[in-house]
C-alpha cells in the first residue's frame, strides 16, 4: 500500500488533502434522507433516556440473513424492543417470546459472537443493577447468561467494547462505568474471554480501568496499526475537571502502556462520543471526541504514534453538547464525512469535499432533527440493502427515528469479513481499498459507538469507480493479510481469510464435493459474483482455470484420487 503524503503531517498541509482524484469522485449533487420509521414498522418511543444520557441502539444482523436488524432500549414499560429486518429494510417486532429483558435504566448496547457458535450475542449495560449477556440461540431466542459468564456488572454501565486485546483469538468485553455517579463507586472492566463460555475481570491487573475516572465510552482500535488492540477510554469531566482520556497502548503480549501523553490523545473534554476513521485518506486512522460546548476535538493520527489537534482547521468544533457520534462516506465520493448527535441543538454531518474546512450539511439533508431536544445515541447500517447507509436515531421522549439515505449517484462496495480461528466475524479487521490512485481504510469494530451498536459490514464509496481496483486485508494478531484485485461495485463481497479459500461447505477442508461446487460455479454461467468469493483463490475477482487447479490440488490431495480432466478452456 501506499498512500502518498499523509496531509495531516503539518497543521497547513491538512486544509486541502484532495490529490488525483480528477474523474474518480462522484459530481456533487443535491441529496436527502427521508425520516420513515414508521411506515417501516418501528413503533417504539424512547422515554427515560434524559436520567442516563440516552438510551442505546443497535444496528446487527442477529438472524444471519444479510440484513441488520434493530434493537431498542429506553420504552417507558422498560420493554427492550427486537426488531426483524425483513430483507427490504420494513422491520417485524420480534420483541414478544424473545428472551430480552424489562429494565427500568438499561444504558448502552452492543453485539459480538462472544462464544463463536456464528451468531452476533447482545451485551446490555445497566444502570445499577446486574448488566445482561445476552446468548444468541437462533430464531431471535435470547437467554441471559451474564452470571455465569461473570460480567454482570453493577456499576454505572454506559458504552460497552468488544476486541481480542491478548491475540487467543477470543473477544473479550470492556464495560464503560461511570464511576462514582449515583454513589456507586464500582470501576470500568476489561472482561477476558477465557473461550469456555466465562470470563476473568482483569483491568485493574492491566491498568486499564482508569482509576475512579467516569468513563462514557471506550473504543477498541489498533491506532498503531501493529495488528493488536489498543484501547482508549473516553471520561466525562475532562474539560474543567481532573480527568482526561487515556490512551493504552497494547504491547502484544497482553499487557498495555498508558501513552496518552506522548501520544498527544489525552483531549481535556467532557467525552461523550469516539469517532474512529481516516478522516484525510493518509492511512492512518483519526479521532474526534464530543464534549459540552466548549467545542469537540480532532486529532489526526500522524503514523507515527503521535496525534496533532486539528479542529480548528477542520470546522469540526460545533460547540454545543455533543454525544455519539461516527465517521461514514454517506455520499459515496470516497472521502469521509463526520456524524454527530446533540442535545438542545441540532445534529450535524460535516461533509468532507477533500479540503478543510468541512461543511456542515444535515439541515439540507433532513437529518438534523431540529425540533428534537435531546439525542444521545444512533446507529449506522444499511437497512434496506441499496448500498448506502441508514441512520438510526433514539431522541428522548420521541419514536425512535429511521432516516433512509436516498443517495442516487456514486458506486459503492460492502465487505462482510470472515474471521480467524474463533473470532468468526473478523473483529479488529483493517481493510485499505484502492481506487485508481486514491486509499480509504476502514477497521472493524463491534461496540465503540456512544451506547451503540453499528452494522458489522464494512462500507466503501467508490464515486463512479466500478471496481476496487486493489483490496488488501490484515486480519488481527495474526498478521494474514490477502490482497484481492477487480472486485466490482454495487455488491456485497464476503471476504475469506486463506484458510478457508476452496472450503464452500465450511466443514473444515477442501475434498472432492468442493471442488465440485467450484466447477459448477466457474462454469454454471460464467459471472464472478457474490457467492463465489469462497473460490477466488488467486484474489484476482474471477474463477478460472488457474483457481480450478488450486483447489483441485487441495482436494485431490486429501482423498488421494486423482485430479480429473475437463475438456474446458480459458
């Protein structure tokens, strides 16, 4: 990979980081979201989320069909609401004969497949009461295994993180508390996986919990890109208080140094909300931190371990009480745009035209929500599956909000990522794309929004590029990367990591019956397309001849049986 100079290496050079992108980018245009929960089914009012800065949301697709489905807190009977995606972005309540819990002050929510059966379980934080883990037993089935998992935490629950921070290939949890709210003193926790279903609370060992700080949001990021999980903390009182955010940095074997000194991260707010995401296109992933009117922070990542301020120059600042808030390309012109919810304001989308200072363009698009006064928390996913993506919002005493992105121009690709070992969906994935001369990033991540959840699949705009021109994947801990050339856009590609190329059963190995399916795909019409990633063994975005014999020779090797001719050509 290359990606040229990064523009965030001087304060002056970050004001226009747009270079040769003539011809690639999407033509600006007027564009909306339309507010539609509703009509979509999505009857669901959020009530008391003001007595606990917001109630959560979460975007994940909890049925394995392709789709995100929703899930809400904060109805005034405590009722935790479970919503089916149908496959065209209209939602079923599924809520009775589910399992989820009623709760008088649920907090955040996330998801992640914790014992890697290959469904996305549900974690829930409380405010003062037991947390809940709850265990995906299909058929939108829930039971609460918090107990005897040991992660039933009785603090002051706000956002919760999942990543595999000691590389055993497990996720393991981090539940944000609020320490000392509500007198209730019970400190963060870094809950690891022991992969029997059970965890161990071992972040006071690690001094990772930050002490007594009261802590809103947590993020599991690899800011060094070294293919291990740092972490940083997110604490409330910063801006006039004597906390600040901290910055871990994991060592690789398990244990952590605090460098948010050095590395410039420590952003004296009030911290509300981490967005995590390449904001100039130089490879290295940034952050913006929400905070109280005093104005909200960007630090963009220098690649060199340090972090430089760079609000004022991104017209980034907002000064109004912010809360969640993410990094997306909403627009699909390959450049990324800012998302952020407040209170007694306005939400707002600063939008990236490849020179600084960013434009804030959410009254245009519908999606400010004006007459709203309190939003805490949202979510990002593609509910109705046209390839951009949806927001959804939980404002205080309103239903919760469904804005359907109506993008109309610009290519797009999604990457559903297939993990390693047992960390099945890939959590902690990076993935740099090309198009023509240009390099997006992404990481995945699975909680580290504000109390949220987003859509697990990765989302590229690719302006009017018909391709990605060249995919390179690192897989955490690892170190496995693949580099996948001409995948085409408007689809959503599964990416497979080598060990499971040629395996289309997923039974483990590659034998005769594989090799079969092959040859019917390659030859069964002739159209790479998605389905056929799993054959793709040369990464080059077709099946042919030369992935034929790949798997011929896996599968022919392992039953002793000869590789068979086919009087095809190509």
């Amino acid at each position: 990979m290359h990606y040229g100079t990064g523009s965030s290496r001087t304060g002056v050079l970050c004001v226009a980081f747009a270079i040769g992108i003539a011809g690639v980018l999407a033509p600006a245009r007027a564009q909306t979201f339309s507010e539609e929960a509703v009509s979509r089914g999505v009857v669901y009012v959020v009530s008391n989320s003001p007595t606990q800065d917001g109630a959560g949301i979460g975007l994940a697709d909890l049925d394995n069909d392709g789709d995100p489905d929703l899930i809400t807190l904060g109805a005034s009977n405590g009722s935790v609401g479970l919503w089916e995606n149908d496959g065209t972005g209209h939602f079923v309540n599924r809520t009775a004969g589910s399992g989820m819990p009623t709760l008088a002050r649920p907090s955040g929510v996330s998801a992640a497949d914790f014992d890697n059966d290959g469904d996305l379980d549900v974690h829930i934080s409380v405010h003062n009461t037991a947390d809940y883990l709850m265990r995906n037993d299909g058929g939108f089935k829930f039971v609460n295994v918090a107990a005897q998992a040991g992660v039933g935490s009785t603090g002051v629950g706000y956002g919760c993180a999942w990543g595999d921070y000691d590389g055993d290939g497990w996720v393991d949890l981090y539940v944000s508390n609020r320490t000392t709210a509500d007198n209730n003193f019970a400190k963060n926790h870094l809950y690891r996986n022991n992969g029997d279903g059970t965890f161990t609370d071992v972040g006071e060992a690690l001094g990772v919990v930050d002490g007594n700080a009261p802590t809103l949001v947590t993020a599991f990021l690899d800011y060094d890109r070294d293919g291990d999980a740092d972490i940083y903390v997110g604490n409330d009182k910063g801006a006039i208080g004597p906390w600040m955010n901290r910055l871990y940095r994991n060592e690789g074997d398990g244990t952590f140094t605090d460098v948010t000194v050095s590395s410039g991260t420590g952003a004296d707010v009030d911290c509300m909300g981490i967005a995590w995401g390449d904001f100039d296109r130089n490879g290295w992933m940034d952050i913006y931190v929400t905070n109280l009117p005093y104005g909200n922070c960007l630090l963009m990542n220098q690649g060199d371990g340090t972090f430089l301020d760079q609000t004022t120059v991104a017209g980034v600042g907002s000064f109004v009480l912010g809360w969640g808030t993410q990094f997306l390309d909403y627009d699909h012109d390959m450049l990324m745009d800012l998302f952020l919810v407040n209170t007694n304001a306005p939400s707002r989308m600063y939008r990236s035209e490849g020179v600084f200072p960013c434009v804030d363009t959410a009254p245009a698009l519908g999606i400010a929500d004006a007459g709203v006064s309190h939003t805490f928390t949202f979510a990002l996913g593609d509910i109705d599956l046209d390839g951009d993506l949806d927001i959804v919002t939980a404002p205080s005493f309103n239903n919760v909000r469904v804005f359907i992105n109506n993008a109309s121009d610009g290519n797009w690709a999604k990457l559903r990522v297939v993990g390693q070992g047992n960390n099945g969906f890939g959590v902690g994935t990076i993935l740099d794309a090309r198009v023509g001369a240009i390099w997006q990033c992404r990481e995945l991540q699975m909680g580290n929004n504000y109390k949220a959840q987003n859509d697990h699949l990765q989302h590229f705009g690719l302006g009017e590029a018909t391709q990605i021109d060249e995919l390179v994947v690192s897989w955490p801990t690892t170190g496995t990367t693949r580099t996948l050339t001409g995948y085409a856009a408007n689809q959503t590609w599964t990416i497979y990591p080598p060990e499971r190329l040629g395996d289309a059963d997923a039974d483990g190995d590659v034998d005769p019956h594989d090799y079969r399916q092959a040859v019917l795909a390659c030859f069964g019409g002739g159209v790479f397309a998605p389905g056929c990633e799993v054959f793709d063994m040369d990464g080059d975005g077709d099946l042919d001849l030369d992935d034929l014999h790949a798997i011929g020779e896996l599968a022919f090797k392992l039953s002793n049986r000869r590789l068979p001719g086919y009087p095809i050509g190509g």
